[in-house]
C-alpha cells in the first residue's frame, strides 16, 4: 500500500485549516504550522462570507451547521451631511452577506479538520526545494519534507519566496482600523441599531470609507449565547493617518471629523482595546503553484 501524501501547510488560520480539510478529507497526512502561539479561537473580529460560499461550505461539511451567523440582505450607504453632523442617506440596494466571528468560523474550520497534527507557536523560517521533488520546511522542529506544501501564512509569506524570489509586498497608502465591540456602545442610539438589524452598513468620506455590521458573539460574549441576543458590532474603517500621527488612536479622531455624530460616537465608544490597526500591502504574484 502506498504512503500517504504528505501536506504541509504553511498558516494555521482561516485558509490554513481550510487547505487542512481538504487534504485530511483526499487521504493525505497533513501537518499545519502556526506562528502563533496564541488561541485563535479567541480573536473575535468580523469576516463577511458571500451567502452561495457559506451554504457550500456547510453542504460540503467545512462548517458546522450549528456555527451562528448573522445574515443580512441590505447594504445602506451613508455619508454625513454637508455643514452639519447628521447622517444622510445616499443610497439603500439588495446585497446578501453572512456576517461571521472569525473566531468562530476558525473553531468551525479546525474542527473539521479533525486529527491533522496542528503545531501551535511554530514559525516557519523558510522552505525550499529538495532534488527529490519534495519541499522542506525549516521551523524550531527542525526540518521536515512534504509531498506539497500550502502557503496560507499571509502578507510576509515564506511560500510565495519560494515561487517569486525577491517579490516584495509593497505598503499601500491607507490603513485599516478593525473594531468589535458589545452592543452596549449603541446605547443612545436605538436607529443605528434598528438599521444594523437589517442591513450592512458602508459609510463613506473623502479619502477613504468604513464598514459596519453585526456579528454573533462568542462564549466569553454578552450572555454567552449562540443566539440572536449575543451580537457584537463589527466595524473596518478604511483610510490615511496624517503624517506624524499615531496610527492606532487617529481612527477615533477620523471619525470625530469625517462621521456623522452617532457613528462617531459609537467608534469612540468603543475604545482602544476593542482595536487593531492593520497596514495594507498590495502584491501581484507572478504565480500561485510550482510543480
């Protein structure tokens, strides 16, 4: 009987445990590594999947039909009114989304993923070719060669190196202000969370724009619940801190200056802690496999 194919799967996260699956489910002995050290399932930030990809991602048994979403058909476009701190509407279109936790979407993945050898707090140095045709990864463990290996570990990656020696990912001028906050911070303002109840919300500004929507809470979470009561505020705001400025507070200033008064509010209210603030990269791969 022929050995299994051996999959090494660069990047424990959301694709990572995706590529997992799908190797764990063809027969393959899959073995992940993951940078961090941290609970993934802990992170509890918004991600939006297109409804047609979320219902075959649960037909296909890559997510469990029990994990909580929290879907809406509605996307509503704001901007503040000119000369004034009030929202206007601009305009009001059918769009589909299934808002998710990321935390709970990647316990939902690594779930799936059953019994892959998942390795916790191992950064991969490099990986390279052997004669053999097969690729080895260099991580603390020491070294290990595959049959393939997946590169899901982002931005930085030691895979696409492999494929594109000396491409860089070059920073793009905007960032992005990442938010999820308790439902608390709409206190005092019951329309913006009656319009979340229904719909998305994209709110733009000169130079940038920033995104709005529900998603369920996880266990450590308002009740604890996988119901409708235990809704965070997910929020990604698009723009450009002046120069000199801090990165991670300026969003709160942005939102002083460019959103209408309660959104404005609400960002603040969330604070510092319920924040990352991420730098954008653009690359253009010249390829994504190599035989």
């Amino acid at each position: 009987m022929a050995a299994a194919l051996r999959i090494g799967v660069i990047g424990g996260s959301i694709a990572g445990c995706a590529a997992a699956v799908a190797g764990s489910r063809a027969g393959a002995d899959v073995t992940v590594y993951e940078r961090s050290a941290a609970e993934l399932q802990d992170r509890g930030f918004g991600i939006v999947i297109p409804p047609p990809l979320h219902e075959e991602l649960v037909g296909s048994g890559y997510l469990d039909t029990d994990m909580p979403t929290a879907p809406v058909g509605t996307r509503v476009w704001l901007t503040r009114e000119p000369g004034g701190r009030s929202a206007r509407e601009l305009a009001r279109q059918a769009s589909p989304v299934t808002p998710c936790n990321w935390g709970l979407l990647w316990r939902s993945l690594r779930a799936s993923a059953g019994g892959v050898r998942y390795l916790r707090g191992q950064p991969v140095a490099s990986v390279r070719h052997e004669s053999a045709g097969l690729a080895v990864i260099a991580s603390t463990r020491g070294e290990e060669a595959y049959d393939v290996v997946v590169g899901a570990d982002g931005h930085a990656s030691a895979t696409r190196q492999l494929l594109a020696p000396g491409l860089r990912p070059e920073p793009a001028p905007y960032m992005v202000w990442r938010g999820a906050i308790p439902l608390g911070a709409l206190a005092g303002h019951p329309r913006e969370l009656d319009l979340l109840r229904g719909a998305w919300v994209t709110l733009g500004f000169p130079g940038g724009h920033g995104i709005f929507y529900l998603i369920p809470g996880g266990p450590q979470d308002g009740d604890g619940s996988t119901g409708a009561s235990n809704r965070l505020l997910a929020y990604a705001i698009y723009g450009r801190p002046p120069e000199g400025a801090e990165p991670g507070p300026y969003v709160q200033e942005l939102a002083k200056e460019h959103f209408p008064a309660a959104w404005a509010d609400i960002v603040a209210r969330g604070g510092r802690r319920a924040t990352a603030c991420h730098p954008v990269a653009d690359v253009q791969a010249p390829r994504v496999a190599r035989p």
